[in-house]
C-alpha cells in the first residue's frame, strides 16, 4: 500500500513539474511571470516611507529659458518679409525648414536662440533681416516633461512650465482611477531622489497642503491600491 502511494506521489510530482515547463516555457509566459514578480516586489515595497515633497510654497528660484522640443509649433516672423514668415512644426529628429534658410537644428535651443540663428542665415540674403520666433504649440524637450504613470486617468507625459505644481499636472492627467492608492504615490527626480505624495488627499479631500512643486523631467508613479 505505502509503495503505491509513493508512486502515485511521484508520478503526481513529475506531471507538476511537466505541467509547469509547459506553462511558462513560451518567452511570452516568461515575461508575464516576471511581470507578475515585479509588481509583487513593487507591493512589498509598499511601505516604503520617503519623505514628503517640497511644498508649492517654496522659491522657484530663476526661471529657465524655454527649450523647443520635437513636434512644437513655432511662428516664425521676418520682419517687412511675409513671404519669409512661415508656422512650422518641429520634426521628430529636432529640426525645421524654412524658405532661404533651409534646414534648421532647433530642438534643444531657446525661441531667442534660434531667432538668432536665423537671422545670421537669411543675412546673407536679406538686409536687416530681423527675425521674431514665437512658440504657439508646446511640447517641450523630452528630458524636461513630467510624466505619469500607474493609476492615473490619462496616463502621459505633459510639457512641463514654470512654476508647476502636481496639481497641475494631474488635472491634465484627470485625476486618479477608483483604484489608484493616491496616497501611496511617488514623485521621483530626475537625479534618482524620492518623495512621498498624498494625491487622494489633494484631489478628493481638497488638502492644499499636499500640494508640491514639480520639476523638469519628474516622474509620478500611482500605484494601485491592494485593499
């Protein structure tokens, strides 16, 4: 009797092991089980207690010169030269074209900046050409854009502007999901430093002092809540 429940307990163990190779043997399967292993590390971090983020009320200190990004929308003016003065959007690889000056690097540079170059390249075919560069669409370099992840309603990335605070940015993201546990969410610098945020607190109970600054190329992670 015992022989035969050994056998029926190893041949229940080998069809175990079998049956699992068959399961997660795909790369596809691979994948999804470390998914699953990361987002349980992410819950067992949970915990993790940061420091709460710089409030809305501090200084901001100078403010930086807006820097074009890919896909913003730029009036360009030449002044007494209409013919001269085109909209352009800005392609993915940073630059644009204009009449006379042809191709132009202009991602990375300031409306101020670039107006210069272009002046210095239709100088050579315009008298006194003075040029006025006006950004009407924004989009912003990538490195400077605040993003959001996780439970958020809209998750993306949003251009960011002086003086931006998370409030500001998760109106434009619209909030957070049902399941979002808003107070468990994590500001994270770009240098690597981490900060505690009450979201819920913010938007659904209207607690101003929740409220912080946001800086260039921050990131908002929202995760969802386990109860």
């Amino acid at each position: 009797m015992s022989n035969r429940i050994g056998e029926q307990q190893t041949t229940a163990t080998g069809n175990g092991a079998s049956g699992a190779t068959g399961r997660h043997g795909s790369p596809v399967a691979a994948w999804l089980m470390a998914g699953a292993m990361a987002l349980a590390l992410c819950a067992c971090a949970g915990g993790r207690s940061f420091p709460p983020a710089p409030t809305a009320a501090e200084p901001a200190g100078e403010a930086e010169a807006y820097k074009i990004g890919p896909l913003d929308t730029l009036n360009i003016v030449v002044w007494r030269n209409p013919e001269l003065s085109p909209t352009v959007t800005v392609r993915p690889d940073g630059k644009i074209s204009t009449p006379l000056a042809g191709e132009v690097q202009a991602a990375g540079l300031s409306p101020a900046d670039l107006a210069k170059v272009l002046e210095d390249k239709l100088g050579k075919l315009v008298r006194d050409a003075k040029v006025s560069v006006i950004v009407s669409g924004f989009q912003g370099v990538y490195a400077q854009q605040i993003r959001i992840v996780g439970e958020a309603t809209k998750t993306q990335s949003v251009p960011y502007r002086q003086d931006m605070t998370v409030l500001d940015v998760m109106i434009q993201a619209g909030g957070i999901t049902d399941f979002a546990d808003g107070n468990g969410a994590v500001l994270v610098r770009k240098e690597g430093k981490q900060y505690s945020l009450r979201l819920a607190d913010l938007l659904k109970r209207g607690d101003i002092s929740a409220n912080a600054r946001v800086q260039p190329g921050d990131i908002i992670i929202i995760p969802q809540s386990w109860f």
